[in-house]
C-alpha cells in the first residue's frame, strides 16, 4: 500500500463519516465520534502526506468510479503531496480544536455531516488527476462548504453570503470546466497525463490561463474576485473559517499552479505580467480593507485576500523566471510561494482558532464591544499574539521568512529581459512592502483593541478562558509558527522537490548550512537565521531583565492610569477598532474607499450631541458587482415576459434559434 | 584567533553602542540649546536621567497587563540585537550573517509592534492616539526603508550591510542618481521612525501633537528608563546606518590589525558628532508638520525609492 492509496482510503473514510454524521447529528456523542475520526484520519494522512513529500516519488492510481469507460484517476507527485500536507494538517487541527469548541453548536446536525465531506473534497481535489474527478471534488468543495456556511442561516446575513458564495462559486467552476475543456482539445483527452504530453499553442494557453485566474483566483479570492469571501468566511462556525481561509484558499492556489505550471505548458513572458499585478492588487486591497473592519472574524477573512495576494506575487515572479530560463530563481519564487502557503494556513488558522474563542467566551464578534480579553483569557491571547507577530512578517517567526524569501526573489528580477516586467516588478515590490507594513497595522489594530485595554461591555469583562481542546490546538499552531520561523530550512528543503517538478531548478540544500542558517543563493548575497535571531534576542532580554533586577529598584506600585492628568473613567473613551484605523483611513481611504468623514457640532448653547460620521465605499461591490446584479436583475424582468407566451410562439422561438445556429454553423464553415 | 577576533569585535559593538546611545541623544540635546542661546542639561544628562528612572518605583496602571511589563523588555532586546548587526566601526562582525538588513529592519518593525501594542494595554485614549499614528506613519516610512534597502542592494547584489558597506568602499561606485535619492529617502526614513522633527517631536509634551511620547505615556521606573535606551539605541543604529553606508570611510574591515579598529572607533565616534550636529541645526531650522502631514512628507520618501529602484531596474541589465 503506497501512499497515495492511504490518502484515497482516508478521503474514502471521511467521506464514510458522512452517513454517520447524519444518523448521530442530534446526539452528543456525534461531536466526538466525528470530529475524532477525522482528527484520526486526518492524522494518517498526514503522517503519509509527509512521507510522500520526503520521498518525492510519485504514484497512480485508477479508480472504477464515474464513467465507466474512463474511471477515475489520481495522482500523488511532490506538488500534490506538499498541498497534502496543508489540508491533512488543517483537518487534523480543525478537528481536535471542534472537540472542544463543536460543543457550544447549537444545531450541530448542520455542521457534523457537512464536515467531514468538506475535508474528504479538498484532499480529492489535491489528488485528482483528470478534470472529470478534479472538478467533481471541487464542486462537492464547494457545496459542502456551502453548507458550513449556511449552519447559522438564521443570523442577520448569513442568508446573503451563502448566495454570493453559491453565484461565485458556481461561476468559478464554471470558468475551470472550460479551461479544462480548453486543455483537453477537441480530442477530448481530459486526463492530466495526456493534457501534459499534448501543451496547448499559445493562444490556447493564454486563454486557458485567463480561465485558471477566474476558477482559481474567484475561489482562493483574488482582488476582484474576492468579494464572497469576507462575506462567507465569517458566517461559518470558527473551525470551518479556519478550513476555509487557512485552506481551502490553499486548494485553489493548487489548482492554479497545477494548471498554470504543469498542464498549460511552458509560459510567455507576459502570463507573469498579469499575475504580478492582480496579486499585488489583491495584497494592498486585501489589508486595506481588512484595516476597516470592526469585525474580528472579518478582519482575518479579508486579510487572507492580503495573503493570497502575496502567494500570486511570488508564483507571478516564478512564472517569470520560469519564461526566462532562470531555474533557480524560479525555484527561489516558487518556494517563497508555497512557504507562504504553509505559513498562512498555520497562523490564520490559529487566529481563527482564537476569534473561535473569543466568541465562545463573550459571544461577540464586534471588536468595539471586546477589550481586556488578556486578562479573562490569558492563554488565548498568548497564542493569539504569536498568530498576530507571525501573520504581520516579523522576526523570527515564519510570516517573515516566506515574505523575505519572496523580496530576495523580487531583487533578482533585473536580469529579467523584458521592459514591461522591469517596470512591474520594482512596483509590485513596493506594493509588496507596503502591504507587510499595513498587515502589522491591522494586526496591532486586532490585537490591541481585542485583547488590550479595558472590557467596552459587561460581556468582554466577564470572559473566562476556554476549554482544553481549543487551546491546545491553539498552542499546536502557535508552535509550528515557532519553529516554522527559527527552523525554515527544513521547510525549504521538504519544497525542494516540488520546485524542481514545476520548474525544473532547486534552491541550494539548506539542512547541511552551518548554524541552520537559510542562504537562498548565496553566501555572500544574503543569509538569515531564525534560530539565532531569536537566542539573540532571548539573550538580550534576559541579559536586561537581570541587569534591571540587580541594579534597578524593584517596587512596583498600582495606581489609576496617567493620561496626562485626565484619566477617563469610562472605558468607551479608549480608541475603538475604527477610531484607530482613522489615520489610515485618511490616508489611504480617501483615494481608495471615498472614505469621508462628516463632523456636525451644534452651535454653542446648543444641547443636542454632536454627530460624527465616517462613510466608507467598497469600489469593487459598488464599481462592478452591484451593475452587475442590477443588469441581471432587469435582464430576468425584460425576460420574464417569455412565460406567458402562447404555444405557437414557443414553437416560433424554437424554430429561429435553430435557423440562427444553423446559420452560425455554415458561416463558421 | 580569527573566530575570537570576530567575537571580540561583535562584544565590543554590543558594548559600544549601548555605551554611546546615551551620549548621542545628550550631544543632540545640547547642541539644540546650544543653538538656541540656551545653555541646556549637561550631555551626559541622559546617563543620569536612566540612573534616575531605575531607581525610581513603577506606577503600574490599573488597568495593565503582563504584555505592557513584559513589553519594554523586547522593545529594548530587539532594537540592541538589530543595533548589533550594524556594523560600526568595523565590518568583521561575527553574526553579521545571521540577519541582513530587510531582517535589521524587520526587528525594528516588531520593536514598534511591542510599543504600540503596549501603548493600546492601558486604555486610554492616549495610547490609542500614540499607536494608530504610530502604526500610519510606519505603514508609510518602512515600505519607503525597503525600497531604500532595494536599491542598495540591487547595486551591491547582496542584502548583507557588511557586503553593501564592502561594496561601497570599493572604487566602482562612482556618483549615481539613485545612491542620491537612497540618501534623501534613507533620511527622511530615520527621522520619522526616530520620532523627529518635523515629523514628531521628541521633546514635547502637548498631548495633542504627541505620537511616541503619547504611547510610552504611561510608562514610569525602570520600565521607562529601559524603553528610553532602546529610544536612543535606535536613533544611534540609523544614524551608524547611514555612516555605515554612506560615509563608509574609516570602517575597518575583517580581519584588520587593532590600530586599524582604533582608527575606526575614532572615525565612527566622528561620524556620529557630525550626524548628531546635522540633526540638530535640522531641527532647529524646521517647524514640526502637522500630523497629517507626515504621510506627504514619507511618500514623498517613499516615490523617491521607488524612483531610484526603477533607474537601477531600467538601466542595468542585471546583476553580476
């Protein structure tokens, strides 16, 4: 039994709970029969995802199910195993994170056997290897998810966000059915392996690649495809918006470096050029808006959009390279890529993981009613602050080596020849730079307005520390982000092979560095260690603490705070989630939101409050999705007159359409 | 020898910079009065003052936790690791390679990060005011230091400083447009991120124009004598980093005789008088901006960079 046969009997099995789920939903002992056989099943298909990945060997399989003369195909090769690891890993840690938080469900049969079906679909998608299974499990993806979606249909909201999921959804599968019809050619050869032995010409390629940016980018949340996401993420229970954000998003980047890297062929130069630009879009529009959210859980799903961006960013430079014939540089992207990919899954499932928390312990969402959770919830804001350095690329944890492998990537560019790409590149970095800078921004904003400061309601004071399970998956994650960051090496060295299928080049081996120090290209051109960045910087501050301890006094007094002699004994006064975002918003807002700001003073004498007003605009919903829907809207009106016609017009309209093909027909001819 | 060199040299530039912050903050404060007909606190005021301050008791508010206790202490930690790996005086630093200058500045980054978090622990209203300013003038000032660093390290082909320092002492640099709007930008950078006029200012006390000041607020004792360090290490760290590459004359390289070390202690203390006495007569020259002027003032930085990385990227073919 290889490895690709576990991971398709533990799919087979997850998909087995399904049933289960549906007979014990009601009963308490449904959480613990499903949420702990997915966490052992996803367990097993880790251990096997990483030995897959360590052996980067490949496998086949062919299973009797679909067609019957064409079966169903699966794959394991170094890039499906790596993206294996991030769904076994999430599932594994969603789950046993589900058995302590699953416990406040109110209606857990909507949730328990939508679940595993979920996670079955996401390791299916990653192993498919003909468009018949790959878009079967995308749709069973996205539907289970759907359903996670709607578990809390009856909150304000969530009604809506289903549908836009389920419209964008549905248009992103749409767009991947014809690009895999593209690929496969009139032949109709829809196995990965013959798409492969058979590339497309250019033109096809590129029209292809323009199909992945709208099935991929609408599912992973590409800027301006991402409008579903901050809707829908949200709305699902907390572990599920971990799944969704920390790796479902993950699926899609898969099967847009599947497609893009593998099966569309060798790239033109200018493929790079519109990746570039949409992932550096998508980064600074993802972090602005997630800047002016109030909502936590909000809050992380539009910073996902940021992340996302800065995963296109390092796979539009690979692309590049890859067109260049610069192996080594593209292996140098590409990794930078799928660091980030692993990174993000891990923090951004911890922060969900902890929003989770927070609204099991206070039953809010809205930041401006939190406040002071550190002191109720001690552990939770511990781990939620190692997600918040991590995911604002700080040193040492692992946010910051993805982002610094993917600058070192971006300042070989030069050698690229083409005069657009010199032009994109040096702006796409900045745009880079100054999304990490606004990442660090939003999340001092989330932490500090969540965990800081004092309780806004009775709710945030009254909050107590959750149960075992949550945080221990919490700590798992807080961990892995640890030792992600002083030991990236490792993670290189595991992505090593995958760069090599994709593009043909491999970073230096960084496991035999001296001092577990990561030198991307060379010694001499640059070189970082986590491992001794953060002794240095545990050395440094025990060296001060006992310094301040032997000669400094040590008595510590507690009084009412300063404030410059004012002190408020409200805490309604403390700066709120949007009254901290208001530099930025003036800033950055009043260019890209038409942020406005209304202040309305009554004249003096005058008792009546005064009004102060912020309006903010998504340019996106209002510029093109909300012409969009009203264009449809008046379509299906103007249309619905075709229902009350009589039977002779039916017939009429029949016969027109088929002279209007067949016309179409002899002139194609 | 040669690896306890190298260790010696690291322990003494830990040494070093921590030793002259004090001074270099002092010398500026003076040098301000001084220009202003004042006659101003001694310059080893700051000496006494951190003195002061730890043997004072803290005042701990209410409403603080353990991250607003804890926090001085990385703030400070971070900022001396990142202080560490500038070379100064020499270039054979022992662990120059363990962070290059995207990481040197990232520490920097998560030193903010910790001092504005520590300024939203308390509550009140001016932490909140101190750290969303804070937070929107780095948000603009370290993508402009990237680009900065980008540009640097597109013409030395290397991120490390040690190299970049290498690199700029060697004869092929020659004047170049780009090396000048590094300059301008790196400049505008450190003011700002230094808390400077005419982007904040250090010395005051009216609530309403306070953005550092406004989050260290609540600090007292040793707590505050420890954040004021890491205040003046950093203004020290850019001020050896704009020696370091700028100005790279005197820098002993790897593996030079002691004379040629003592030459470069004298060359940077030298270096510093002169960045500290330009600071000065700059401050005292220019009127503090209002705060929303402040993001003009960085983008402007900011385009610079950008500018400059684009000549290096149309106008080079590659890298060697």
């Amino acid at each position: 039994m290889n490895a690709l046969d576990v991971l398709l009997i533990a799919a087979a099995a997850l998909l087995a709970l399904v049933p289960l789920a549906l007979a014990m939903g009601q009963s308490p002992a449904g959480r613990w029969v499903i949420y702990g056989g997915s966490l052992a099943i996803c367990g097993g298909a880790l251990a096997s995802a990483l030995w897959a990945l360590r052996r980067a060997a490949s496998w086949d399989a062919v299973l009797p199910l679909g067609l019957p003369w064409i079966g169903a195909r699966f794959h394991l090769d170094p890039l499906a195993s790596a993206f294996a690891v991030v769904v076994s890993l999430g599932g594994a840690l969603s789950s046993f994170y589900a058995l302590g938080y699953g416990r406040h469900e109110e209606e857990p049969a909507r949730v328990l056997p939508f679940y595993p079906a979920f996670l079955a679909a996401m390791s299916l998608v990653v192993l498919a290897a003909d468009a018949f299974s790959f878009l079967v499990a995308w749709e069973l993806m996205s539907l289970s998810s759907w359903g996670l979606v709607m578990a809390r249909h009856r909150e304000a909201g969530n009604a809506r966000a289903s549908f836009v999921y389920l419209v964008m959804a549905s248009f992103g599968a749409f767009s991947l059915l014809l690009c895999f019809g593209l690929l496969a050619g009139p032949g109709g050869a829809y196995a990965f392996a013959q798409i492969r032995a058979h590339p497309p010409g250019p033109a096809t390629a590129a029209l292809a690649l323009a199909l992945a940016i709208l099935g991929a980018g609408s599912k992973a949340g590409l800027v301006p495809l991402h409008v579903w996401l901050p809707l829908a993420h949200p709305a699902a229970p907390s572990h599920v918006s971990a799944l969704m954000s920390g790796v479902m998003t993950k699926v899609a980047v898969y099967a847009f470096a599947r497609i893009v890297f593998d099966l569309a062929g060798p790239p033109a130069w200018w493929w790079a050029v519109a990746v570039l630009v949409l992932g550096a879009i998508t980064a600074v529009m993802g972090v602005l808006q997630a800047l002016m959210q109030h909502d936590l859980k909000r809050l992380l799903a539009y910073h996902t959009v940021e992340n996302i961006g800065i995963v296109f960013i390092g796979l539009g430079l690979a692309l590049a390279f890859r067109a260049a014939a610069m192996p080594l540089a593209a292996a140098l992207a590409l990794t930078a890529a799928l660091f980030h990919v692993f990174n993000h899954s891990l923090f951004k499932s911890l922060l969900f993981f902890g929003s989770g928390a927070v609204l099991t312990a206070t039953g809010e969402r809205d930041m401006d009613h939190l406040g002071g959770l550190i002191r109720g919830m001690p552990k939770t804001a511990l781990a939620f602050l190692v997600g918040c350095i991590a995911i604002s690329a700080l040193p040492p944890l692992n946010g910051f080596v993805s982002e610094w492998l993917t600058f070192q990537a971006i300042l070989l560019s030069p050698q690229l020849g083409w005069w657009a790409l010199k032009l994109a590149v040096p702006v796409v970095g900045a745009m880079l730079a100054l999304s990490a800078a606004l990442a660090a921004a939003c999340f001092v904003k989330a932490y500090g307005v969540t965990f800081l400061g004092r309780p806004r309601t009775p709710a945030a004071e009254a909050a107590r520390e959750v149960d075992g399970f949550s945080l221990a998956a919490m700590f798992a994650l807080a961990g892995l982000c640890v030792c992600a960051g002083v030991l990236p090496g490792f993670v290189i060295d595991a992505l090593s092979p995958v760069a090599h299928g994709l593009v043909g080049g491999r970073m230096p081996e960084q496991a035999s560095q001296a001092w577990l120090t990561i030198v991307p290209i060379g010694e001499a051109r640059s070189s970082y260690n986590g491992l001794l960045v953060l002794a240095f910087i545990a050395a440094s501050a025990g060296l001060c603490a006992l310094a301040i301890h032997a000669f400094a006094s040590r008595q510590a007094r507690r009084a009412p705070a300063w404030d410059c002699g004012t002190p408020s004994a409200s805490p309604m006064t403390q700066y709120t989630a949007t009254s901290f975002a208001q530099p930025i918003r003036r800033v950055f807002g009043a260019y890209v939101f038409a942020a406005r700001e209304q202040v309305e003073m009554p004249p003096p004498g005058d008792l009546s409050p005064a009004r102060f007003e912020a309006t903010v605009h998504d340019p996106i919903w209002e510029g093109l999705y909300a012409p969009l829907a009203a264009a449809v809207a008046l379509a299906a009106q103007r249309l619905n007159r075709l229902q009350f016609l009589t039977i002779r017009a039916y017939l009429g309209l029949v016969f027109l359409a088929l002279v209007g093909l067949l016309l179409v027909l002899a002139l194609w001819n | 020898m040669e690896l306890s060199g190298a260790l010696a040299i690291q322990g003494g530039q830990m040494a070093l910079v921590l030793a002259l912050a004090p001074l270099l903050t002092g010398f500026i404060r003076k040098a301000k009065a001084r220009l202003v007909r004042r006659h101003g606190p001694a310059v080893i005021q700051p000496y006494r003052d951190l003195w002061r301050l730890m043997r004072k008791e803290v005042v701990l508010a209410e409403s603080s936790s353990w991250l607003f206790r804890g926090a001085p202490y990385l703030i400070f930690a971070a900022t001396w690791v990142a202080a560490a790996l500038v070379p100064t005086f020499a270039t054979g630093l022992m662990f120059s390679w363990s962070a290059d200058l995207i990481a040197i500045i990232a520490l920097l980054g998560a030193a903010r990060f910790f001092l504005a978090l520590a300024g939203m622990d308390v509550g009140t209203s001016f932490g909140g005011i101190g750290s969303s300013r804070e937070v929107m003038i780095a948000s603009i000032a370290e993508p402009a230091m990237l680009m900065v660093i980008f540009s640097l390290a597109l013409m030395a082909g290397s991120t490390q400083l040690s190299t970049i320092a290498g690199y700029m002492l060697s004869s092929n640099v020659g004047l170049r447009v780009t090396l000048a709007l590094a300059l301008v930008a790196l400049i505008m950078v450190a003011i700002a991120e230094n808390a400077r006029i005419p982007v904040d200012n250090p010395a005051t006390h009216l609530e309403l124009t306070m953005v550092h000041e406004a989050m260290v607020l609540e600090y007292s004792g040793r707590h505050l004598a420890v954040i004021e360090l890491a205040s003046s290490l950093k203004l020290l760290l850019y001020a050896s980093l704009i020696g370091c590459v700028f100005v790279p004359w005197g820098l002993a390289p790897a593996g030079a005789s002691w004379q040629a070390h003592l030459v470069g202690i004298a060359a940077y203390v030298g270096k510093l008088a002169l960045a500290g006495a330009l600071l000065a007569v700059f401050e005292t020259a220019i009127a503090k901006m209002r705060v929303f002027r402040a993001p003009a003032f960085l983008s402007a930085a900011f385009m610079m960079g950008i500018l400059g990385v684009l000549l290096l990227f149309v106008s080079r073919g590659g890298l060697q």
